[in-house]
C-alpha cells in the first residue's frame, strides 16, 4: 500500500499523533495530528500528516483503500469555513501513534 503526504499539512503545536485505520478491514486511512482531548468526529484537512489516500485530490467522502468502505464525509465548516471530513462513528479505529 502507498503512503501519500498531504501537501496542505500544517504543523499543529501541541498536538498528539493518531493513526486512524478502518473497522472492517484493518487499513491504515490516515496520520492525523489532534488537538485537546474531545471525542473525535472530524479531520481537517490542513491537519491529516499522511496517508492511504491521496489528500491532494477532491474527495467527496473518504473510503477505505482496502474494502471500499465509507469512512468520511467531506464538508466545510460554518464558523471557520475550514475543509473537515465527519467521521462515521463506526467506521473507523484510532491509537495513539509515535511522534514524528
């Protein structure tokens, strides 16, 4: 499987690494760098490090590289008109990953 970085990543200051991966099959979706300790419901996209699918294209919702599944959906944020992906709640696994 190829790893791709995203181009639109920012580094985020204290911030830990998550690797997000699907819930069917296991696949590894994404290195996301999260801010604080609230659940998890969206990615933006300035934050995704790396990851199974090429963040540099227009996705409309993420599926998962290995099953097809579908993981996110892509939207943009009211307050901060920022581009985020809302998280299927039982689409997805995370850990806490090593600092890059």
């Amino acid at each position: 499987m190829k790893i791709y970085e995203n181009p639109n990543c920012k580094k985020v200051r204290g911030s830990h690494i998550l690797a997000v991966s699907c819930a069917h099959c296991k696949c590894l979706i994404a290195h996301y760098q999260k801010v604080g300790e609230s659940n998890f419901v969206k990615m933006y996209n300035e934050r995704i490090i790396s990851g199974a699918i090429d963040f540099s294209l227009y996705h409309g919702a993420l599926f998962c590289p290995g099953c097809g599944a579908r993981i996110a959906t892509r939207y943009i944020t009211k307050m901060d008109k920022k581009e985020a992906y809302r998280l299927l709640p039982s689409a997805f696994h995370k850990k806490k990953a090593e600092q890059r």
